[in-house]
C-alpha cells in the first residue's frame, strides 16, 4: 500500500508522526541513534558522501538519525521547507543571523527582545562589524526610517520577552523583501500551533526548543526553518563547522514531547486566559499584558496573527522590586524559574533576571518597570494556580 503524503496531515497528525523512519526492526518508537561517527562499505563512498554525491551520514556533528526525524517533524509542523537543529535556542538564534551576514552589513530589530538576543543583535554582531538598529517593532514608518543599502536581515521576536508586544509580521516582511533583507523571527512564545510566520512573509523561524516544544524542564534545543536554498547555501555550512549541534539524546526527547505540543499548548491558553482575567480582577494588580484580552493594546493584531493568546502573563503589581519580590517568595505552588513554557507554572522579575543587563532607562522604554512580573501559566488546575497568587498578593 503506498503511504499517504505527510505534508496532507493535519498538525496534531504531523506532531505525532511526521518524519519518522523506522529500522529494520520497525519499532514504533523513534529509535534514538547515540553514535558520533557512521562507517561507509568502501573508500568510494567515503568520498561521494563528503562530495555530496551519496546520500547519508558523515558525522553527528553534520547530521544524526534521530535529529534528521526530529528536523523533519518540525519542518512539517511548521510548513517550512526545510529545518536545522541547533543545541539551544540561542545557538539557533546566533547561526540564523551569523551564517548570512559578513563585516559591512546592517541588521534592523525590533527592541522589545530576550536578554540574551539583545546581547546578539547590539554587543555580539557590532564585534564583526555587522551594525545594528534597534526600533520599536510596533512602528512600520520606524522600519522603513532605519533601512539602509547594507541592510541584509530584520530581526524580532512576536509576542515579545516579557512585555508580549505584538508585530505585523505580514507588514514587516514586504518592508523587508522591498529593501532585500531577510525577516527573521523568534516565534517561541508563539509556538507553531497558534502562529506560522512563514506563512505570514517570514523567511527565517528560529525556536528554543527547551521551551515549549519540550514543555517539562528537561532539555535544551533550538531550530531553525527556512526554504533550502537558504540552509544549503548558508546555514548548513555553518552549523557543521563552527558545531551547535543538537545531541541525538535531546532530538529524542523533543521528538516524544512534540506528540503533545498541540494538546499541550492549547490547555496552557486556556490556563492563561483565565489566570489573567483574575489577576485583571485583583485591587493590587496595576496592569495585565496577555494578547488574548481585549484590553492589551494590539488585541486586534494578535488575534489577526495567532489563534490564541499564548501561555504567558505579565503583570504589574504595587510597590515596585520589594513588591515583587515579596510576591515571588510568597508563592507556595508557582515556582521561581527564569524558564517558560513548561507544564508547571513558572514566574520570574524580568528587571532582575531575563533583563538584568539592560540599563534602567532602556527598561523602562521597554515597559519593564520594577513591579513586572512574567507569568508562565502551566498545565495545573488554573483554581490552584489563582488561589496561590492570591494569597501571594495578600504579602505584598
């Protein structure tokens, strides 16, 4: 019987099955190859295959079994061509920027970014002579303003880490392609169950794979997706010689997690929904910031982009850094964690952690006051994770 096309699979089809090849012994389960090298049946092969003329693996390095399923599943799920694992989101971050920019050019990024891409865009890239403008990611004139003849990539993340500041994506991109840049987007708090950016004019969709595509705390990972030409003529080369592979053991693990990443993300919606209509509800809490109620000031953008307002909260509480602290430590459920998109629930002060390193000025131009908190809403019963907050709020 001739097997049906995954590319036809709906995504929650596609999350379970999609890119799995099975051995000889036809396991059900995706078999997990822990091997650093692979032998070839003759000097010849050895030799076609490092021309590229033979197809199979050279290397782990280069490519894995169990990795390629993994690079495979997520280019189904996404709707992108092709995808590369990285070791982390950040190396995934780095190597979709790196591989395609040289001495001379110009990125555009939007400001509202994760600490430690904001380090790659305005610390790291500058060291190689590659300029960069940040921008508020919200203002289309303010991309058009910043573009330059150098210009190569535009860069953002959508919703954003932590203030979840939403950007035309489809908009961003024509302003991009006009200019003969490439749009690479962060879509981790998204996830690409409730937003495909490819499909919205993106070029590039870089991933931390530790978030919610592993979902409970146990590894790190990274992606990136993009059409061929670009893996082949860029980033491939990049990945196999300067080496932020994925290990096979976590390509694994990502791959069994991916089985529920549909089920899962959905259930962290609706926790979140609802955790921040009572937070909203609450005399002490000053302002809530979640895509999905009809009060965050680009609602109308997000619902036209996303399905869904995603799994992260952020709040503003009274009195500032001692508020928040006495908050966080408070908690008896939630726990104190600089990580997101797990099944528990995880909180975090973005001014003292994620983005401790920005200035307090550049802070609070981003909206990061004193009183923020992140609020990634887990898979607990949202009655448990409302009557933890409340009596946390009751210490400050």
């Amino acid at each position: 019987m001739k097997p049906s096309d995954p590319k036809s699979w709906r995504a929650r089809t596609q999350a379970v099955r999609g890119g799995t090849k099975r051995s000889a012994n036809q396991e059900t389960a995706e078999a997990l190859y822990l091997t650093s090298g692979y032998a070839y049946d003759s000097a010849e092969q050895a030799y076609a295959r490092f021309k590229g003329e033979d197809p199979g693996f050279q290397y782990s390095r280069f490519g894995n079994p169990t990795v390629s399923m993994f690079e495979e599943r997520m280019a189904l799920l996404e709707g992108a061509p092709a995808a590369r694992a990285t070791a982390s989101g950040m190396a995934a971050v780095t190597a979709a920027l790196l591989c395609q920019l040289k001495a001379g050019d110009h990125v555009v990024a939007a400001r509202a970014l994760f600490g430690s891409c904001h380090y790659i865009v305005a610390e790291l890239l500058p060291r190689f002579g590659i300029q960069s403008t940040l921008i508020d990611g919200r203002d289309l004139r303010a991309w058009e303003r910043v573009v330059r003849p150098e210009t190569k990539a535009f860069f953002l993340e959508s919703p954003s880490n932590p203030t979840l500041e939403i950007v035309d994506l489809e908009a961003v991109a024509k302003i991009a392609h006009k200019a003969g840049a490439r749009l690479v987007v962060d879509n981790v708090f998204a996830t690409p169950i409730l937003q495909r950016p490819l499909a919205l004019g993106a070029d590039i969709v870089v991933y931390s794979a530790t978030k919610h595509i592993d979902g409970q705390g146990r590894c790190l990972g990274g992606v990136i997706l993009a059409d061929e030409g670009f893996i082949k003529d860029h980033l491939q080369m990049f990945i196999r010689n300067t080496g932020p592979t994925l290990s096979p053991f976590n390509a694994w693990v990502l791959l069994k997690s991916l089985e529920t990443l549909d089920l899962r993300v959905r259930e962290h919606c609706r926790n979140a929904a609802q955790i921040a209509d009572h937070l909203a509800a609450h005399p002490k809490v000053r302002r809530v910031l979640y895509p999905g109620r009809t009060d965050h000031p680009q609602h109308a953008l997000a619902a036209r982009q996303m399905s869904a307002g995603g799994s992260i909260v952020a709040f503003e509480i009274e009195g500032g850094r001692a508020g928040a602290f006495r908050l966080e430590n408070a908690l008896r459920l939630i726990d104190i964690s600089n990580n997101l998109g797990d099944a528990k629930s995880l909180i975090t002060h973005p001014a003292t952690t994620t983005h401790h390193r920005l200035t307090p000025e550049a802070r609070a131009e981003l909206g990061i006051e004193e009183g923020l908190l992140r609020l990634s809403v887990g898979l607990e019963d949202p009655a448990d994770l409302a009557e933890d907050l409340d009596q946390a709020l009751a210490a400050v």
